[in-house]
C-alpha cells in the first residue's frame, strides 16, 4: 500500500528532525562523493531488487529533484501562496533514463544546482522564510519546512544508498 503524502511528509520529516537543514544539505554532495569513491560502474547500477532504484537511479533522481525544489522555491519567494506541483518520479525516471545515466556525472549536477540553491537560501530575508506554496499533494509548505523536507529526502536517500553499497551481490 503505498503511503499518503501525509505519511510521507512524515517520514520524511523525521530523518532531519532537531537539525539544521541548511547544514544537512550543505554536507549532502560531500558524503555522496566520499560513498561514490572506489565503486565500480557496475556497483552503483546494480538494483538491490527488480522494483528498486540503484545508486545510479537515486543520483538522478537526486538531481532532479533538486530542479524541482529550485523551481518551487522561485516561484513561492516571486509570489506568495502560489500552487506548487507535483511531479512523478517514477514517470521522471523513464522518460529520462535515470538507469543509464552515468552516476558521477548526475552527483556533479546534483552538487552545482544544490549549491547554487543554498546560496538563494542564503540570500534571501528573514521574512521570506514564511513564504509558501500550496503543493497540490501535501498542502501549505513554507521555505523554512521545505528546507527542512529536502534535507530529510537528502538523508533518506543516503541511508538507500548506504544500504545498496553495504549489500553483498
């Protein structure tokens, strides 16, 4: 049974509770590289199963992910309480071959759009921290707990990561 966006922004929520997220995110490309370092191709597209992403997948995914967020931050910042969309993942997955990307090349991306994304974060004022987009899945999200959101997706990716290099083939 797949979980509600309730429950998922739940989980999600609990790998960065009583964290910095700013910090969380800041360190992400970092422990990526340091997992990446030594593995071979055929390590990082291994599927731990038929219906699981690999580390290549998850790289993808990471960076795109991080495309979205980057749009979704613009436009809440440009105008308050706008409507956020979703966007399928799996879909996102096929249509843009995340199984044959090459992984080093997706955590370069992931780490170039993530920087310049803190940066903004970085630049903006205090006061726009409260601003928000109506995601049309989970509801009301403010800067503040997006920022607290990507970095809890961040550490629920490393922990799949960690997990598939640690597995025995």
């Amino acid at each position: 049974m797949r979980e509600t966006a309730q429950q998922y922004t739940e989980r999600i929520l609990k790998f960065s509770e009583g964290r910095d997220g700013l910090e969380l995110q800041q360190s992400m490309p970092q422990k990526l590289a340091g997992l990446l370092e030594g593995k071979t191709q055929e390590e990082l597209t291994r599927r731990p199963d038929p219906e699981k992403w690999s580390v290549a997948e998850i790289l993808a995914h990471l960076g795109d992910a991080e495309i979205a967020i980057s749009w979704r931050m613009r436009q809440i910042l440009g105008s308050n309480g706008v409507k956020v969309q979703a966007f399928d993942q799996e879909a996102w997955a096929k249509a843009f071959g995340y199984a044959n990307r090459d992984p080093r090349e997706s955590l370069e991306f992931f780490r170039v759009v993530r920087g310049r994304n803190l940066a903004l974060l970085r630049s903006i004022p205090g006061e726009l921290w409260d601003n928000y987009g109506m995601h049309e899945e989970r509801g009301k999200e403010s800067i503040r707990h997006m920022v607290k959101l990507t970095a809890g997706h961040d550490l629920n990716h490393l922990r799949q990561i960690e997990a598939i290099l640690n597995e025995k083939s």
